[in-house]
C-alpha cells in the first residue's frame, strides 16, 4: 500500500493513545474504552472479499492465483461446499469452525492439518457439509494479504443449490467488495446475472471476472456479451484472467506471462479500490472517534474555566448547559425522537417484510398449483423440482434484499433524527449471523405414474372380469355359452373403461400429492424465512439502539460534568482561581495540541454509506 497511508494510520494510531489517556486521567473511563476499541479496529483491519459464481467455475484456482499458493483445494471433481476464508499469518495454517451442537451450545474453532483441508471444505470429502462445518479458515504468510485483505471462496450459486446462494447472499452485506466469476465458455446464466443485480443493491463494491481465458479463444467475444448484459451499471469493472497463466508466471518468475493472465489489474482494482477504500473508511471512521472525544474532554475544561474568567456571564452559561443536559437526557429516553422511530421503524419493517414474503411465495405456490393441473406431474417431478426451488430461492432473495435496504435506509434515518452533525454511523445488517434460512427439508417425490405391463393387464383383467360375467349371463338366457363373443367384446370394453378411470383416478392423486407437497414445502420455508429475518432486524434493532444510546450516555456524562464545574467554579474561593486557571488553560491547550495532530479527514469514498451524527457538536457549542 501507499506510505502515505501506512503513516496516515501510525499518526491516527499516536494521537488516539494520547487522547485516550487525557480521557482516563480526567476520570472518563468511557471515552477511554471506546478509543481503545478504535485503536484495536484500526490495528487488525479486516477487509473480506467475497468471491462467488456457479459451480466449477474457478473460484478456488482463481484465490490460489491470487495468493499464488495452493490454499483452497481444486481438482476436477472437488467442488467447494463450506466457506472458505484465506488470511494473513506468519506462519502457514488451516482450521474449521465446527456449527454449535446440543453439548456445544458455542460454535468451536479447531486447527486442522492444511494438507486435509479438502476432507472439510469439499463436496467429495464433505458431500452436503454432513460434518457441520459453518467455515474453514487458511492463513498464510502472503504479501497482498498483509494489509488485511481476506478472500472468502463460496459455494457454488445458481441452479439446485438455493441454501448456498441464499447463505452466500447474506455474507454479502458483511463483506467490503464482491467478486463475481464467470469462465470464458459461455455468457451470463440467468441465475449468474440475478445474483448480480442482487450484489450490486447489497455491496458496495462489485466486480466481475471472467475466468479460463486460456482454454476458450472465444473469450473476448464472451467478454463483449457479459458487458451487455451489465449495460447501465458502468461501475461493474470486468477482469478478464487466467489463473493457471498466473501461476505458471508464478513458477516462472516470467512478467510478460503474468502481464498476459491479465491478473496485474485485478491486483491492481483489490488494492486501490477494495483496500484503499476500507482503509479509508476507517480512517474517517477513527477521526470522527477523536474529534468527538476532544470536544467531550474539552466541554467541561472550557465551562469550568469561563465561569472562572467570566463570573458575570456564568449564570448565561449555566443556562446554556442546562437546556443542553435536558436534551440530552431527552435523547437518552425511550420518548426520544429517534428511539420512538427506531421502534416504530422496526415494526413497521417486519410486518412488510412478512407480506412481502407471503405474497412472493403464494405467487410461486399459484404458478406451480397451475403447472400442475395442467398435466401429469409424476413423470416430470424432477423438473418440477428444480423449476420450484429455484423460484423460491429467487423470492427469498428478492425479500432478504430488500429487507436488507430497509434496514440501511432506517439506520440512516435514525441516524438523521440523532443529530445534524457529519460522523459516520456503524454498518448493521440483516446478515450478522450465518446463513439466511434454517435448513429445510427437500421436496418429497411422488409417484411417477409409470406402470409395468402387468399391473397394466391386471387392471384391464379386473375391470373386464365385470363385463364378461354380466354380459355372458344375459346371454346364457338365450342358450349361449358364458364366455362368447358377445360376453367378450363387452369385457374389452368395460376393462379399457375401467383402466381409463383407474389412470385418471391415479392422476387426480399424484396431482393432489404434488400440490400438497408444494404447499407443504411454501409452508416451511415462510415459517423458516420469517423467523430468520425477524430475528435480524430485531438485531440491526438492539444495535443501533445500543450505539446511539451509548453516545447519548457519552453526551450526557461530559454536559453533567461541565455543569457540576461550572456550579463548583461560581461558588468557589478567590485564592486557588488563579491556579485554577492556569492549570485549565494548560489542559485546553494540550487538547487543542493533540486536535490539530489529528490528520485531516480523508475523503469520503463514493459510494460510502451516511453514517451516524453524534451529539459532541453541541457538547461544544454549549462549552463556548
């Protein structure tokens, strides 16, 4: 990365441990701790690149290519199926988180041999995650990692696997960048550019690559196509690459062959735009931290020291903080403006949330119900199969994201009623945690309506046995055989009605079962998704409730203190003012030493969510 940055970062690092001890000896042990954390975010970075796409389409080589080491397992039959997170260490090494069971309520980390990682993170090792692993992680002592870049290599999306596009769509809002990959053989599925249209209304940062550019010398043709289909989103970058190019440059030590993989300006887009960017944001991030601390620490230093200087005008002053402290005792209530639309929001939200989820899947439920009644569904289950889950994972995603734009837009607001001053608030999504749907179960198969030539007959056989007795006994009256022509003719016909009836009966069943298992399985995951997301609003709920009413305390803790000085100054003794002064006029002036260190506040990077106002503005304005 860039000097500059690097000393951008050790200065903000500087003056955040000089700033947090003035908090701690002026007694404010919680500007103290919230400094810390700063300095610790600002310390360990952690910038996640998602890399995502259909199955066997070069996700795992083209990490490998990036890191140039074999850290995700690929072969021609190995197809990701657990999460896999490649990282920064020193020293070279694999672990899995286990998911939480009934004796372990807690998810458990383990570190694993790194040759085994394929047993873990693979279908053939690991077909259908029956190990229960949520995550594997692989840390290596590699440069482009070194600043914090973490690439996650995703199942497949797309076609059956709807619990992996949905679980890969909810990191999605966790991550800082998105990579989309696609090989060189054929355009954009219709799968491939949903997903698409959905990452780019969920993270801020996507890009598309087009990988195997080396085995189809087609590729530029292919290349010219996706970009059509990504007309009117001239901010998607696509990167066309070779990672087995990249790698034998690797081995080669050859420029012109790394130049030729086209992986140059993929390196290239992850550092200047992906993580220049993060740094950025946490720089502006730990700015906004200082300067709101300094305006905090020095409310009550000014208070004190103008009801000292200014006897005559403390009365005004103490007014001022007055009606200060009031506001922000009105900000620290759950009568707040910005508590009451919080909740109000909340509600609001999952209540659309859960029509919208009815309705996109009763729309599904009606198209199948039709589809089903319009011939036999025994025989081509399977495709009813695929055609169903495929449509449900589209109306789920299409509800989890736009749930998920209406979290931001409700944080943002909120963040608007807090207060009018420029910080940035924390992101909160509808992801925190893995995994956007409880696993349901598969759609049960039906009967296929396939019948073997004797139970044919023996159907036929039944019905006809009616028809031959009845029609042979009537005519055994007129001195004819019981079986005769007449006794059977009449049982080929009975029996082919009988069977007609039997076959539209069978039909009438399965298309029945079907219907009752589409209905079953709608019902199922409207239960699962419902509670799911439920639950993650009530979390972007308690966290941006828990952030601005930690800044409201913040807020009021330092106007109560400058009050209590400024009340102690009025009524204080002549002798020690004099000291008094020059010990605070000291202390304001290392403050307002320590406020111009601060670098200055980089720019804010487009596009870059609004972010949460907290109150020190008026902190400061009320100690002048």
């Amino acid at each position: 990365m860039p000097e500059r940055r690097i000393n951008t970062d050790d200065r903000i690092v500087d003056v955040i441990h000089d700033v947090g001890d003035l908090a701690a000896s002026a007694g404010r042990k919680d500007l103290a701790a919230r400094l810390a954390n700063t300095r610790e975010r600002l310390a360990d970075p952690s910038v996640r690149v998602i890399v995502v796409g259909e199955f066997k389409q070069g996700k795992s080589k083209l990490i490998n290519a990036l890191v140039n080491a074999p850290a995700c397992p690929v072969d021609d039959d190995v197809a990701t199926s657990v999460p896999t997170v490649v990282g920064y260490a020193e020293k070279p090494s694999a672990w899995v988180i286990d998911r939480p069971t009934e004796q372990n309520p807690e998810p458990a980390r383990r570190e694993i041999p790194l040759d085994s990682l394929v047993e873990y993170v693979s279908e053939r090792g690991n077909p259908g995650n029956e190990r229960g692993i949520l995550s594997a992680e692989v840390l290596l002592p590699r440069e482009i990692l070194r600043g914090g870049l973490k690439l996650v290599d995703s199942p497949g999306v797309g076609g059956l696997e709807s619990s992996n596009s949905l679980a890969t769509l909810a990191a999605l809002s966790t991550a800082h960048a998105v990579l989309l990959v696609s090989d060189a053989s054929q355009e954009y599925t219709e799968p491939e550019v949903q997903f698409l249209q959905h990452a780019m209304r969920i993270s801020p940062n996507v890009a598309a690559v087009l990988a195997k550019t080396d085995l189809y010398p087609e590729w530029r043709r292919i290349e010219q196509i996706d970009r059509g289909h990504l007309a009117g989103h001239d901010d998607v970058p696509i990167f066309s690459v070779s990672s087995d190019l990249r790698l034998l440059a690797a081995e080669l030590q050859d420029r012109t062959l790394n130049d030729e993989s086209g992986f140059p300006a993929l390196v290239a887009h992850l550092r200047r735009e992906v993580l220049g960017r993060a740094e950025v944001i946490h720089e502006r991030s730990a700015v906004h931290e200082l300067i709101s601390v300094v305006d905090q620490l020095e409310v009550s230093l000014r208070a004190e020291l103008n009801a000292l200087i200014n006897p005559e005008d403390t009365p005004r002053m103490i007014a001022e903080l007055e009606n200060a402290k009031a506001k922000a005792d009105e900000f620290r209530g759950r009568s707040a403006r910005w508590q009451v639309t919080l909740t109000d929001g909340i509600a609001d939200l999952v209540a659309d949330m859960e029509h919208d989820v009815r309705d996109r899947l009763r729309k599904v439920q009606r198209e199948a119900e039709r589809a089903i009644d319009e011939g036999d569904p025994g025989p081509i289950w399977d495709q009813i199969r695929e055609w169903l889950d495929q449509r449900v994972t589209a109306a789920v995603s299409e509800t989890f994201v736009w749930t998920d734009e209406r979290s931001r837009w409700l944080a943002e607001e909120v963040a608007e009623l807090f207060s009018q001053d420029e910080s940035d608030i924390p992101i909160h999504d509808v992801s925190d945690t893995h995994g956007v749907l409880d696993p349901v179960d598969d759609i049960a198969g039906i009967d296929t309506g396939q019948l073997s030539a004797a139970e044919k007959m023996y159907i036929g056989v039944r019905g006809s046995y009616g028809g031959v007795l009845m029609v042979g006994l009537a005519t055994g009256l007129i001195g004819m055989a019981l079986i005769n022509p007449l006794s059977l003719l009449a049982g080929v016909l009975v029996g082919r009605r009988a069977y007609r009836e039997d076959m539209g009966n069978r039909l009438s069943r399965r298309q029945q079962e079907a219907k009752t298992i589409v209905r079953r399985y709608i019902d199922e995951v409207t239960f699962q998704v419902g509670k799911q997301l439920k639950d993650r609003l009530r979390l972007v709920q308690r966290a941006t409730r828990d952030h601005f009413g930690s800044l409201a305390e913040e807020l009021h803790s330092s106007l109560a203190d400058a009050l209590q000085r400024a009340k102690q100054a009025a009524s204080g003794y002549t002798a020690t003012r004099d000291q008094r002064v020059v010990a605070l006029r000291a202390r304001i002036a290392e403050l307002e030493a320590v406020r111009k260190a601060i670098p200055a506040l980089p720019a804010a990077p487009e596009p870059l969510r609004a972010g949460a106002k907290p109150m020190a503005g008026i902190a400061a304005k009320a100690g002048r």
